[in-house]
C-alpha cells in the first residue's frame, strides 16, 4: 500500500519520547508502521471487514488516512498526539485506546495499549456509545496491527 502525505520520518527515540510522555506501550509491530510511514493517506479505497458490536452481520469501512505522529502537537486533523489527548479528555475513549486512523465518515480506528487486550485493533462507531460509560462502541477488527494491515484489501468498485 502506498500512503501519501506521510509525516517526517520518525526515529525509535522520537516513538519512545512519546511513549514516555504518554506513559503507554506501542506494540512493536505499529512501531515497525510508524517507523516505515508515519501514517499518511492510503491510494485507492483500502477497506476492511467487520463484524459490528452486537450485531452479527459483517460490515465494512474504508481506511480514509492513518494518524502522523508529529514530533510536537499541532493542529492538523491527522494529528495522533492531539487526536488522542481530545478523546481521552472528552470522555469519548479511555486511554488506553489509540486513535491510529479514520474513515470517510468519522469513525476512529483505534489500537490498544492496555494490558488486558494490548496490540488489538477496533472500529469506533462515532455514532453509538456505551449508556454506562459514555465511551464510543467499540468492534473489534484484529487480533493485531499486522493482522488489521493482512485484512486491508483494494475495493476496485466491482
């Protein structure tokens, strides 16, 4: 997958400086990401599968660009840092979820950081959320970042 608008090339110190800062664990495999790309926008209409929380039936989404972890917070819309820390503050997300991408339609592709299901990837509905908590739905895409980028497939419009 070629991706456009790619942030600057990143260094291990700069993806630890964050980790510290943050005080979280990226699993190796996004860190591998980062390092190759620093997100940017996919070419062509990379999608995914899913089957939505509580419901049984598969839906699909469309990779619209990953995150850029910037060295310092800015005001881009692909910003991970400020991404994270708007969620995170609006009680829309825990922290230990990581905005990683978007779709088309403002739905969040998240990856975990936390200990009970560190490294898994989820779809975040933008529209549902969790009455007890308030979080956005969650739906759980793979097992892993690499699984996640094995499930992308190019939609040719057929």
């Amino acid at each position: 997958m070629k991706l456009t608008g790619v942030g600057e090339q990143l260094t291990e110190s700069t993806i630890s400086d964050f980790e510290v800062n943050f005080n979280i664990k990226l699993p190796d495999d996004y860190k591998v990401f980062l390092l190759g790309s620093n997100g940017g926008v996919p070419g062509g209409n990379w999608c995914f599968d899913f089957i939505e929380n509580g419901s049984t039936i598969k839906t699909s989404s469309v990779i619209s660009y990953f995150e850029v972890l910037y060295a310092e917070e800015t005001m881009e819309v692909d910003d991970l840092r400020a991404g994270y820390v708007a969620l995170v503050e609006s009680g829309q997300v825990p922290s230990t979820l990581l905005p990683i991408a978007d779709d088309p339609f403002g739905n969040i592709i998240f990856i975990s950081v936390g200990e009970d299901d560190f490294g898994r990837v989820y779809f975040g509905n933008h529209e549902l959320e969790v009455p007890e908590t308030g979080y956005l739905v969650m739906s759980q895409i793979a097992e892993t970042f690499s699984e996640f980028m094995d499930k992308l497939y190019l939609y040719n419009g057929e």
